[in-house]
C-alpha cells in the first residue's frame, strides 16, 4: 500500500504568506538555540515581512537597529515551522516533502528565497532575469529542483573563489527565460525526478 507524503500546501493549513516568511527564512534566517530569526537591511522587505506577521498574527521581536535589523519569531508554531529548514548558511536545506508543495506554494517560497538571496537583472542588455546564490550544496541541489517545477529552470555552477565570507564553495544560479537549454532542460525533468527519488 502506498504511504501517503505528508504535504506542505495550501489544504494543510499553509498558505502563500507562509511560503514567503519560509522563503526569507531559508535565505536570510538563522537559528541559535531554540531562537529563530531572520535578518534584512532593506526596508521594503522588513515592512512586507512585518505586514505578514501582523496579518497572520504571528508573534515577534523587531530590532531597534536599522543597519544588519533583523526579527526574532516568538509564535511557537512558526518557531517549529522554520526549525525545519536548518540553522545557518551552511546547513540550510528543504524538508523531503516541501516538493509535494502545489506549485503556487512553491513559487512564493522561491520568491522569497530570491528576494533575500539572489537578485534581478535589470541590465538594459542581459537576457537574464535574475540569479541567487547560497552556500548549502544540498539547498542549491532543491532550489534547482523547484525552479522546474515552476517551470524556470536554472542553470546553476559552483565558485570556489567567490571572495565572499570564508574559503566554502558558493553554489550560483541564474535564470535566462530566452535560453536555447530551457526546452531540453525541461524534457530532462522526469530524468530528474527518478534520480532523486532513487537517491533519497
């Protein structure tokens, strides 16, 4: 008989504020201890995080500095939520059955993530759209994953001398939607798939 995954979506409970606060923990967020928090200098994303957490309700601390602000999640069910998604840059990474996620759940989440880590190409003369990064080779190995399942595959490569914050590699992605590989990455999804399964 088959096991039935447990689901992250929208019948669950969760809902598309709750794929972005994730979204912004898994790019921003740290844990130390059993205390959660998520950072962030840019002031329209505090105000965006602080109208979600009025609007769910959510319980947190704001801190007073405006430069490297960041906010502690005080609501218990949030804190349980986010601990699932590791502790720091190094470990960050998706619980196996985020994938079972409904695609519109999933692209709030990869929104979030982008808006803390990656970036948009606003180049009058590049063809990419937008590009993010991360240091947790198994986060940059999901977020490859979801990118097709919302259909927006990525191409991602490993830097080795990225001359950021310590000598660990830094995993990059970007997304060109007029790339000649989208067609032929998207045929190799189901390939994908199997594989993963297959290793997990």
């Amino acid at each position: 008989v088959a096991r039935k995954l447990p689901c992250l979506n929208l019948e669950s409970g969760w809902d598309v504020d709750d794929a972005y606060i994730i979204g912004q923990y898994v790019s921003e967020g740290w844990k130390q201890g059993n205390r959660i928090f998520i950072s962030g200098d840019d002031p329209d994303l505090q105000n965006l995080l602080k109208e979600i957490f009025n609007r769910k309700k959510i319980k947190f601390y704001e801190s007073k500095r405006r430069k490297h602000a960041y906010f502690e999640i005080h609501d218990k069910k949030y804190k349980e939520l986010l601990s699932q998604f590791g502790s720091n840059a190094l470990n960050k990474n998706m619980p196996a059955w985020i994938l079972s996620s409904n695609k519109r759940f999933l692209r709030m989440l990869y929104l979030g993530f982008v808006m803390g880590d990656g970036y948009f190409d606003e180049s009058e003369n590049s063809s990419r759209l937008y590009g993010w990064c991360t240091s947790s080779k198994i986060l940059a190995e999901q977020l490859f994953f979801i990118s097709y399942l919302i259909d927006e595959p990525v191409t991602i490569y490993k830097s080795l001398k990225h001359g950021g914050f310590g000598k660990n590699p830094i995993w990059r992605a970007e997304y060109v939607p007029t790339s000649s590989r989208l067609k032929e990455k998207k045929k190799d999804v189901a390939k994908i798939s199997v594989k993963k399964m297959e290793d997990s």
